[in-house]
C-alpha cells in the first residue's frame, strides 16, 4: 500500500504547472471568488506546504526519536509573504522538483518505514503513510479549486 502512495505523491510532481498553463499575471491573481485565494496564492500555497511536508516526511524517516512536526499559518503565509509577487511558474518547478526527489527517497525505504511516527502539534501522532497520503490528498483538494477559479475566469482546462 505504500508503494502505492509514493506514486500517487510522485504523480502529482507536474500537476500545479500543468493547472496554470496559458494563464496571464492578471488571470492568476484574481480573485474569481472574493474571500478565497487566487489560483497564484493556492500555487504558492502548495509550494510552501510540499516543502513543509518533504521535511516532516524526511525528518520522520531519518530520525530515531519519534520528531515533532510543527504545524505553521498558511493564512499568515499569504497574508505576509508576497505571494502575488512572487514568480508561480518557478513555485511550479520548485514543487515539482521537491515532490520528485522526495519520492525518490520515499521509493528508496524499506516497507516498515512508512509506519514511523512523528508527533505533529495540531494532529497529534502520524505515521509517514499518512504524511504521503495528506500531501497527496492535499494536492488533489487544492487542484479542484485552481479547476473551478479557471472556469469562473473563463478559461477552463
């Protein structure tokens, strides 16, 4: 089953930069639905959270204590951290390369890995399997959305 997992996470890799191909600055942040993110906050979003979860997901592979996983803002993320002004398909290309070569250490562990455990803050203890299929699951939550703001701004996939 983790096996399983790890190519659904690897999967994912090109999916952001695929969701925004062919739309143009103004596009990417508009607010197609006032009081939720723009499709560039929601890409920018998944870059920060993947980069977040690769490390989470290393430190609980790697470490032989049970680690601490922190969990952060991601309203205070956006709020404070310019992700209007930042450049979405370089967040593409850092997620994707993120993604590909955490699965390439993912693929690289043993079966019984994916049941070491981290003790996260907010959700309490959660074994690398659930990690691979919270990032995944959180990738497919958030590409539904880039979907609908599309198609609100007349340019569906």
């Amino acid at each position: 089953m983790a096996r399983t997992l790890v190519e659904r996470y690897a999967a994912g890799a090109t999916l952001p930069a695929a969701a925004i191909a062919g739309l143009t600055r103004q596009q990417l942040n508009a607010f197609a639905v006032p009081g939720t993110w723009s499709i560039q906050q929601i890409v920018i979003h998944l870059m920060d959270s993947d980069l977040i979860g690769a490390d989470r997901m290393k430190r609980v592979a790697a470490e032989d204590r049970v680690p601490s996983l922190i969990g952060y803002d991601e309203s205070a993320f956006v709020r404070n951290l310019f992700p209007d002004q930042l450049d979405p398909r370089l967040a593409c290309e850092v997620f994707e390369k993120n993604r590909l070569l955490t699965a390439e250490v993912l693929r690289r562990l043993p079966e019984a890995a994916f049941q070491r455990t981290g003790d996260h803050n907010e959700h309490g203890i959660m074994t690398l399997a659930e990690l691979v299929q919270n990032y995944a699951d959180h990738l497919d939550h958030h590409l539904k959305f880039i979907r609908e703001k599309r198609t609100l701004l007349g340019c569906p996939l």
